[in-house]
C-alpha cells in the first residue's frame, strides 16, 4: 500500500535580504504604479470631449492683474484729461475762479468759427507745418542714405546727427534769435557779404515762418534721420544686387529698392511731424523775444499751441483754451481721416488698373491666337 503525503502547509518565505524577497516587493510596486495609471486613464477617458480644464482662480485674473497698472494710468492721466477738457470746454471758466463754472454749451466752438485770430493761427500752423516737415524729412532721407554708406566713423556720425533732438528747445531757440537778429545776427551778415539787403526776421510775415520752421528743421531732422537708417538696414541686400545686375543705377536703386522697403518707416515719421507741427508751442513762444504768447507784434508766427496758451493762461479764459485743444484735436482726426480715406481710394484704383489691363492683356492674346488659327 503507497502513501499519499500532501502538503500540511503553504511553502516557507524567503529569508530576508535575499534576491527572491526584492523580486518580490518590486513586483508588487510596479503592479500598484500599473492600477494607479489604469485609473487616471479610465477618469481621463470618463472626462466630457471638448470640455474646459478647469484652472486655479489665481491663474485666471493673473493677466488682468499684471496688465491692471498700464490702464489705471491711462484712465487717470490719458482718459480723465480729455474728458475734463472736453466738460470745461462747455462752460465759461475763468483761470482765477475755476469752480465758478457756467454751462454755455457750444458757445466756445461756434465763437472760433468767427475769431480771426484763430483762423489766422491755424494758417500760420499749416504754413510752418509744412514749411518743416517736408525739408526735414527729404533732408533725413539723405542724411540717412550717406550714414548707411560704410564709412569709418560711422558711430561718431549717428551721434552727432542725433545731438540737435538731444539739445533743449529753449537753448536751440536762443541761439537760433541771436543768429536771426536783425542788425548784429549771422544771417543778415551773410546776406551783407552777399549783397543783399537785410531781413527783419522776427517781424516779417514770411521771414518770421522761415525762421521758426528751420528750427524745427535743425531739431528734427536726425531724429527723423536714425528712424530712415534703421528701416534701410532691413531691406535686403540681395534686392540692390538683383537690380544692379539688371543695370539699375544708384538712383533706380534709391527709387525702385530703398523707398519702397521705406514706406511703413516714412508713414510713421509723416504722422510724428504732422502732429508735432498742429502742437509746435515752445520754438515760437521763444522766438519772439518780449512778444510772448502773441506770436510777433502782428501775430504772424503765432501758431495754435500759443494762441491756446494766450487764451488760457494769458486772458485766463480756460473754456476757451479747452474748446482750442479740442478743435486741434478734431483737425488732427479730420486730417489723418482723409489722408486714409484717399489711399484706400488710391489703392483701389491701382487694383482696377491692375485688372483692366490684365483682362486689355488676355483679350489680346485671345485675339492674336484666333487669327493665327
């Protein structure tokens, strides 16, 4: 007869520290970290497709936080400003009594439409506008092209070039009296040496603009200049090659190359100038020595800024200087208006001529083809 012996009990644990024990343990964590994974992916599966995470409140209002300090300074020293101008220029307010405020509505507006010396200062802006911004740009371009000529000291040149825009406005402006005095001046000595005949720069009515816009001119123009130099940089010089193998000169290239890479750079420059010319204030109130906010004993250089200054702070009337600001400011709006509205129409008419002589083109090459056939 055999004996069957089957086992009393479950086989003995491996000693601890051993190989078999490590196995073991391993086994089991890895087997834990595979169920924890399972699970992440069964909720992450479970999740609605297209639903939004959800995200701490701290990083929700973080951007709106940061970008909060911009827009309170805004709206207390950009927004604030225009509103209260724009309530003070409906009221009659004197400097002296400025909580005495009567409502007048639009009385200021409708009274510059008949005030001759607003209209004599808006003149005399545009005439010294423009008188300033179109030689000082086309100056620019020109300083800027010999800078981006590689030429040693090109360093010293750019700073010099940019020293006038560093200069205060009231020294340049003295210097700039004193060299167009009228009888111990430079300009008038020149024009003795040359054999003509002395000019009252501060009192003539054309003389007087000419002087003021160069020294806007002297102020501007390499600031204008480095604007130029760093646009031209960022054509690239593979365009000058390709026309220089076509046979373009050095001024095609200017014309055809550099200007067009030039547009956005001279479109940001004309609108600078052309808001610095409505505002010019300190050149000519310096200008005049003893006239003041007058702008010349006929007001022939007055321009807005100090015809705004002489209403305000001259006559204490702050209504009327209020309703002045605004009127320059809708000026600005009306000018910039148009000037957008007449390139879209320009556009538009280079897309038609485009068109038209695109189909001119194909219908002649129809016609040539069917009388070949």
């Amino acid at each position: 007869m055999t004996e069957t012996h089957t086992p009393s009990g479950p086989a003995d644990p491996p000693a601890p520290g051993s190989g078999a024990g490590s196995r073991a343990r391993g086994a089991r964590v890895a087997t834990g970290r595979r169920a924890d994974r399972g699970a992440r992916g069964a909720r992450s599966a479970r999740r609605t497709p297209g639903a939004p995470r959800r995200t701490p409140v701290g990083s929700r209002w973080a951007p709106y936080a940061l970008v909060a300090p911009f827009f309170l300074f805004f709206g207390a020293f950009g927004v604030f400003p225009l509103a209260a101008t724009a309530w003070t220029s409906l009221h009659r307010v004197e400097l002296t009594a400025p909580a005495e405020a009567e409502w007048v509505g639009l009385h200021n507006y409708a009274r510059l439409l008949d005030d001759a010396f607003f209209w004599n200062a808006l003149v005399n802006t545009a005439v010294i506008g423009v008188l300033s911004t179109v030689p000082q740009l086309l100056l620019a371009l020109g300083v800027a092209h010999l800078l981006d000529v590689r030429l040693r000291g090109r360093g010293l040149f750019r700073v010099v070039a940019l020293a006038p825009y560093a200069t205060s406005v009231a020294a340049a402006t003295l210097v700039f009296a004193l060299f167009y005095g009228r009888d111990n001046g430079m300009a008038n000595w020149a024009l003795g040496v040359a054999g003509l005949a002395p000019v009252d720069w501060q009192n003539g009515p054309w003389a007087s603009k000419l002087a003021v816009s160069s020294i806007v001119v002297w102020r501007w123009t390499g600031y204008n200049a480095l604007i130029y130099l760093a646009a031209m940089q960022t054509v690239p010089r593979e365009l000058y090659e390709a026309a220089a193998l076509d046979g373009a000169s050095r001024w095609r290239q200017f014309l055809h190359v550099t200007l067009p890479g030039l547009r956005p750079a001279i479109l940001f420059t004309v609108l600078v100038s052309t808001i610095g010319a409505t505002q010019l204030f300190g050149e000519p109130l310096l200008f005049g020595s003893g006239a003041g906010a007058s702008g010349g004993a006929d007001h022939q250089f007055q321009t807005l800024g100090l015809y705004l200054y002489e209403q305000g702070w001259v006559n204490l009337h702050l209504g009327r200087a209020a309703a002045i600001a605004w009127a320059m400011l809708v000026i600005l709006v009306v000018l910039f208006g148009a000037a957008r509205l007449l390139r879209g129409i320009h556009g538009r008419g280079l897309l038609a001529r485009g068109a038209f002589a695109r189909g001119a083109f194909a219908h002649r090459a129809f016609a040539r083809g069917k009388r070949a056939s």
